[in-house]
C-alpha cells in the first residue's frame, strides 16, 4: 500500500520539522510506503527549507491559501492514499498501523482524533473546551465509530488530519465550492469532508490521534478567531447544515446588541460579564479543571467579539 502524506505549510518553520519526523515514525510502523509531501504556501521564515531538511519532498507556490496547497499536494502525491496533515500536527506513532488494520474491513476513510496541546497555554485551553462542547456526542465517549450526512455536524471533522483514497479526494476537491470569490477566505474542509460523507463513510476513533499546538500568542488567537468566523458561514451557511439557522440569526442578533451599546453604552460591560460568566458555568458543568474555565471565561467574549466579526466580513467575501 502506498501513502502520500500532504502537509500545507505557511511560516511554520519551528514546527514543521516535528510535524514530518512524528509522520515518518508512524509510517515506520505501519506497512505503508510513505513519501511525505510539503506544499510551501509562500512561507518567508524558511518553512520550505526545514521542511526539505526534515526529508519532505517540497512544492513551492505564492500564497493562495489552504485549498490551494492541498489541492497542489494532491496533484503531487504519487501514493494510491493521501492523508492530509497540518503543519503544527504529531501524529501518535501507533495511527497509521491501526488505520492499515482497518482497511481490509472497508473502512478507508478516517479523520482523526485531535488532541489540543493546552498546558500550560490558555489559548489550548480554550480550544479543547470548545471542541468538548461542539463535539459531545464523541468526546464524552471517544470510541471507534463512524458518521454521514446524518449526523455530520455531531462529529469533529477537518482535514487537520484526514485519511482517504485519493481517488475520493480528487472527486471532492473536483466538486468543491465556494460561496467566495477569494478561495483562500473559503472553508477549505467542511464543505469537503461533507461531499465524502455523503458517499462513504467517515471513521474516527482514538487509535487514529494526533496533537494539534494552537497558536500560544493573543495577537495569532484573535487572527484565528476571525478567520474561523469567515470560514463558518461559508461552511454552514448552506442548506445542508444544521447550523444554517445560527447563521441566518447572527446578523439581526448582532445589530440589536450594537444598537443597544450605542444607546446604552454602559450595557457594553454589562454583556461581556454575563458571556464571561455564562462561559464559565458551562465548562464548570463540564467538569473541567479551573485553569480550563478560566481560559474559557476570560477568552470566550475576545473569541465572540473577532469570531462575529469574521462572519461579518464574510458577507463582503460573497461571490456576486
């Protein structure tokens, strides 16, 4: 069995390096043969050369965005299974032989199970909580199991750490779209992932883990926030999603609570207690560790703030 291993990298150098020696270990252990590939999506730190260096083979492009690196990666990977990876991802050593296992039982598709790397980071700490939230149907019970498009917006999914036949990725990225004129703003794994679910089903399971080290910085946090506001309507903005209703409800929402702060200004410290507040009872609810609820608390209205406007920007990003 031969295994593609695409990995986007954008000023990633520090990283990088880890990224390619934690995939080349678990394909060591597995009976893939494994070629890794580096799509350098316009890095100025060096990126591309610590990735040659760590033994990827690189592709260099200007900066189009994610899609586009992976897109290229694919195009690249000679390996009849392509796996995407993130640049900041480690995959567990033991990942690759548990999914090799699983092929012959019909299960190609897989996507992994993340693991937030948040000690000692609150940004971490705010992310695992979130994902925990979003996703309780599998967290409080991680299992090997499957989703489709029944219940696709139950289960985690991106292609952070996506497995799959590449013939299956070249049919979903052929009938990928956009609601954006700018590909690189789009929701580059949603509406993805969604199409193959669609068809065949997703696995997921703790046996396929990786790590994930969020960005440990205010000003990267704030950045990624507003991004993910931009990739969430285009996302689930559509009709398929099930939250295509928070969407449509966002706008009106928002505009009364900019209303009301222009009227009452002192409501402004008012509202931003009660999201603070209302953040940390529900990660207390959750049982998490006082470090997690705080991060969640104190984050949760920065996040709220850049996240809203993120999807307000996304509405300029519409195609005409």
């Amino acid at each position: 069995m031969t295994l593609t291993v695409v990995i986007p990298v954008l000023d990633e150098a520090s990283r990088i390096g880890e990224t390619i020696a934690a995939a080349r270990a678990a394909a060591e252990a597995s009976p893939f043969e494994t070629e890794v590939v580096v799509v350098d999506d316009g890095s100025t730190d060096g990126s591309g050369e610590a990735a040659e260096g760590a033994g990827a083979r690189v592709v260099s492009q200007s900066n189009r965005g994610r899609f586009e690196a992976r897109r290229v990666g694919l195009a690249a990977a000679r390996g009849e299974l392509v796996l995407f990876l993130d640049a900041r991802v480690r995959l567990a050593p033991t990942a690759l032989a548990f999914v090799a296992g699983n092929l012959e039982l019909g299960r190609r598709v897989w996507n992994g199970h993340v693991v937030v790397e948040s000690a000692g980071n609150p940004f971490g700490r705010f992310w695992d909580v979130v994902s925990a939230l979003a996703f309780r149907r599998y967290f409080d019970e991680p299992r090997t199991t499957s989703f489709g498009s029944e219940d696709f917006d139950a289960y985690p999914k991106g292609t952070t750490c996506f497995f799959a036949p590449r013939e299956l990725l070249e049919q979903a990225f052929d009938a990928f779209e956009t609601r954006f004129a700018d590909v690189r703003r789009a929701n580059d794994d949603t509406p993805l992932i969604r199409w193959i679910a669609g068809r065949e089903r997703i696995w997921i399971s703790p046996e396929f883990a990786c790590s994930y080290g969020p960005p440990a910085s205010l000003r990267r946090f704030l950045r990624h926030a507003f991004h993910r506001g931009v990739v969430f309507v285009d996302g689930h903005g559509r009709r398929e999603s099930s939250y295509r209703p928070v969407v449509l409800a966002f706008y009106p929402v928002s505009l009364a609570a900019l209303a009301l702060a222009v009227w009452q200004p002192l409501a402004v410290p008012a509202l931003v207690v009660a999201v603070a507040g209302s953040a940390a009872l529900v990660a207390a609810r959750q049982g998490r560790p006082r470090a997690d609820v705080a991060s969640f608390a104190l984050l949760a209205p920065v996040y709220g703030a850049a996240h809203g406007l993120g999807m307000w920007r996304a509405l300029t990003l519409r195609r005409r």
